[in-house]
C-alpha cells in the first residue's frame, strides 16, 4: 500500500510542476508540434531519475518508473489545456448556418475586433466582414462603416434584416 501513497504524491508533484511549467510557457498552437519532445522528455527524465536512485535507493525504482507514464500522460494533458487557454484569452467565437452556407463570428479579444467568415463546403472558408467589437453588459455590438450587429443572449439580430433573431452556437475549445 505504501508504493501507492509515494506514487500518489509523485504524481501530485509532477501534476504542480508541469502545470506551472506550461503555464509560464504560455504555448500557442504554433507550437504544439512541441508536444513530440516534451513528452518524451519527462518520461526520460523520469527513467534517468529511476537508474540514478538504481544505484542508491532500489526501492524507489519502481516508483519513477510508474511515474514515468504518468508524468507523461500529464504532460500531454496540461500542455493541450495550455493550448486551449491561449487561445480563449485571445479569442471566442460563434457560428451558425443559413440555407447551405455555415457563417463564424470570430471575436479577437486583445484587438476587440470581429471578423465574420462564410463556408459552403468543410475546409473553405471566406472572410467577408471586419470591424469593431463593443461589449456593453451581456450584449456585444459589432460594427463596420455600414452596418452594425447585436449578439445577445445567443442570438445574432440585424444579420439580414432588422428583424432578424438567428441563433448562435458557441464554439468551445
């Protein structure tokens, strides 16, 4: 039962520090093609932890061994939640579909600006609008030169006309 208990608290360890690893890395998706060297890498590190203590304390071989996959599985894990934190600080967006076409609403957040694209076929896309993005409460305003759009509460309002009420499906990362 004690190998458990020490496994268990390796894997908290390592669990607290690639978390604050990742989280100072900050990592975007350009660089998640990183994943194939960091996973690796505390897997290793873990197994050359395993033959140092080899040498000085058997008995806890065993433990870094296990450890290895774990911290490895964690690794993967936390780097993608990186990934998925980067982006929703930089950005949200919505879509919805008329007729044959799928529209996305794309919310740059540090910019606060829009960005509307359409799609009739997966894997094409067009962008066709770009402006301003002002949120007042729990509604967004987002405006152009020549037209002005209103999300709120999930719902797209003056898309075609001013009485339309579309609604938005959230795009969760």
């Amino acid at each position: 039962m004690k190998i458990w208990i020490r496994i268990i608290l390796l894997t908290i360890i390592d669990f607290a520090i690639i978390w604050l690893w990742v989280k100072q890395m900050n990592p975007d998706p350009s660089v998640s093609i990183g994943i194939l060297i960091l996973v690796p890498f505390v897997v290793i590190l873990n197994l050359i932890i395993a033959l140092i203590l080899y040498f000085m304390k058997r008995e806890f071989v065993a433990h870094f061994i296990v450890n290895s996959i774990i911290s490895g599985i964690i690794m993967f894990y936390l780097f993608d939640k990186g990934i998925d934190r980067y982006q929703n600080n930089r950005l949200e967006s919505w879509n919805f579909k008329l007729k044959d076409e799928t529209y996305t609403i794309t919310h740059w957040k540090l910019e606060n600006t829009f960005s509307m694209s359409e799609s009739n076929s997966p894997g094409s896309s067009a962008y066709f609008l770009e402006g301003k993005f002002i949120r007042k409460g729990d509604e967004y305003y987002l405006t152009t030169d020549s037209t002005e759009f209103i999300i709120k509460k999930g719902y797209l309002y003056k898309f075609r006309n001013k009485s339309d009420s579309i609604k938005l499906t959230k795009i969760e990362r």
